[in-house]
C-alpha cells in the first residue's frame, strides 16, 4: 500500500479555497512521460475498473492545441475533453468519463508543428 498526499489551493482576487492535504491509499502509482506529436498519441494508464483509479492528474507544455478521450481500448469512449490546463480527477470523478475499463487516454494534438510533453500520473488499486 502506498500513500499519496493531495492538498489543492486556488486564489481569485479577493477569494481563495484551500483544500487540506489529504492521503489517498493506493496499491500503485504509475507516472508517464510522452510526447505528443501533431496528430496524436494513445497512452495505457491501467487495467481495470473506473473505481480502481483514485488519482488521475495530466499536466502538459502546451495546452492550447491538445485534447483526449478516455476509453477501453476496444471503442467504448468518453466525450471529448479539451486539454486546456493541469487536469486532476480524484475520488469518483473517474465516473465523469462514462467508461466502465479507462484503460487507455487517447491524445489529439491539432498542431501542425509543436509536440507538447505531457505527463500522467495514475494512483490506483491493483488488484480486484
């Protein structure tokens, strides 16, 4: 079992919400690091259920150009999703997505010249 600490802060203006750290147990973690050409790349994030993935945190170099699916890798797949800051999904929020087995994010770079770096980061229970 593995611990990964989440705390959230965000500031407007005059307004500020902070969420404390918390601990999410987890069974494994797994971190990638690809690049995303123009056109587009398909990365394995797990093998199993929705409710197995706690975590799911997408950071890139470039935002403006990027989307993904999440989807089984056999046709079931979520609506698109515009890539167009840091992206965190934690607790149930796997559910969003609509698909039973997220096993793989599907990218979509509309560049025509500029690969961005993305990185993924899936805390998750391993076994059944």
């Amino acid at each position: 079992m593995q611990t990964i600490t989440l705390g959230i802060s965000v500031k407007a203006s005059k307004t500020s919400i902070s969420i404390p750290e918390s601990d999410i147990k987890v069974e494994a973690t797994d971190y990638l690091e690809v690049e995303v050409s123009p056109g587009g790349l398909d990365v394995d994030i797990q093998p199993g259920k929705a409710e197995a993935i706690r975590l799911l945190v997408i950071k890139s170099s470039v935002y403006s150009d990027l989307e993904f699916t999440v989807n089984d890798g056999a046709g079931d797949s979520s609506a698109i999703v515009q890539l167009d800051g840091p992206q965190i999904f934690s607790g149930g929020a796997m559910a969003l997505f609509d698909v039973a087995q997220p096993k793989r994010l599907t990218f979509t770079n509309k560049s025509q010249d500029t690969a961005a770096k993305v990185e993924i980061f899936v805390g998750r229970d391993a076994t059944p």
